[in-house]
C-alpha cells in the first residue's frame, strides 16, 4: 500500500472541493440519472491509482465526486496560463502535463502524491474514445503504480460519450454510469506491465459492459 509517512501526509479535501462535490453529485443525479456500482473497491486510506476509461470531459468530475477521497488529477499546461484559473485547478489536485512529450516531472510529482497516501487519476488510453468502447492502454499507469507501491484500480464509465462527444460545444442529459473492480497490485504473478495493461482493459471492458444496460 502507499508510503504515507515517506512523503507527508496526504492532502484532505479543502472546502471549497467538498461542497463542490456535493453540488455536482446533485447535478449529475438530476440531469443524467447518475449511478455508481463499487466505490468501496477505491482503499479508505493509503495511496493508488484510479485507471478511467474516458469518454467525454465528463469523467474526471464524475470521479471526482464519486470517490469519497479526494483525488489528484493530470491536466495538459495550457490550463495554468490564467494564474488566478491555475490556481483554482491547483486547490482540485490538478497537476500540469506537457502533453507533447515524455514529462518525467509530472511523474514524479505524481508518485511523490502516491506515496504520500493520496489518490491519483489517470486515462491509460490517453485519450477520449470516439466510439464509447475501451481502446488499447498505455502501459505507464503500472510504472507509476510500481515505483510508488501503490494498487490500480479500474473504473468504466458509460453513457458520459452520448451526453458530450466530440465536437459538441455543452452536455446533453443522457443516462451515465460509473463502476469501480477490485484493485491490482504491481508485479503480481511476475507479469510485466504491458501485460498488466492489457488485463486491466480487460477488466474495464467488463466494468463497461455490466453498467451499460443498467436502468
């Protein structure tokens, strides 16, 4: 499990990011019928990785929300150019990414958060699907996961393509659903993480298809 005394202590979830998490919560419940299935499966303490499939701009609010610890996030440099927005973003757990190349510091600060006990978000396929299914994975997420310690646990998500795909300028309401599966630790079994990968889109794809018709 995460090194929570190696680091300092892990962040707790400012005000601002409670209430806002409570307010969205009611949002999403009131205009896509929101459902989560699993959220137990995310550690009460310690630090980890949530692997998301990503379908929309979405996703990252709904895990947000859905988690009841708060979560750090990755999110491209050109969103810290406003300092006052930069900041904002900061207070959420945002992270900057140079999204153009290999940021090695971004993976530090990201493994310095995991080790801390903190929980950080991250989209393996690395990009937003066009056709609302699972694509192949990039095999970082269980570097990340093997140096600082820490399991992964897969999250799906189902229906946040149909309220805002690509191209759409806001969000329609449409049914959306989220699903948490047990964690995977690193290393387990001597597997290397190209094949860790491609088990945890397995297990995604199956998060996906039991949430896909629920009511």
């Amino acid at each position: 499990m995460g090194k929570e005394s190696s680091e300092g202590r892990p962040r707790r979830k400012p005000l601002h990011y409670a209430l806002s998490q409570l307010a969205a919560w009611f949002l999403f419940m009131l205009l896509f019928s929101f459902r989560s299935f699993g959220r137990d499966r995310i550690p009460r303490r310690g630090g980890c990785i949530i692997a998301c499939s990503h379908q929309s701009f979405l996703d990252p609010i709904i895990v947000g929300f859905s988690s009841a610890r708060a979560v750090n996030y990755l999110a491209r440099s050109t969103l810290f150019g406003n300092k006052l927005f930069a900041a904002l973003i900061r207070s959420y757990g945002a992270m900057e990414l140079e999204r153009d190349e290999a940021d090695v510091k971004a993976l530090k600060k990201c493994v310095q958060r995991l080790r801390r006990g903190e929980i950080v978000l991250l989209f393996p396929e690395g990009t937003r699907t066009r056709t609302g299914e699972v694509g192949p994975l990039k095999p970082g997420v269980f570097l990340m996961s093997a140096r600082a310690g820490v399991p992964v646990v897969p999250a799906a998500v189902d229906g946040s393509l149909a309220s805002w795909p690509r191209g759409r300028l806001l969000p329609r309401p449409a049914p959306i659903r989220m699903a948490y599966g047990e964690p995977i630790y690193p290393g387990k079994g001597g597997a290397s993480y190209r094949q860790m990968a491609v088990q945890l889109r397995l297990r995604m794809k199956e998060l996906q298809a039991r949430i896909k018709n629920v009511g």
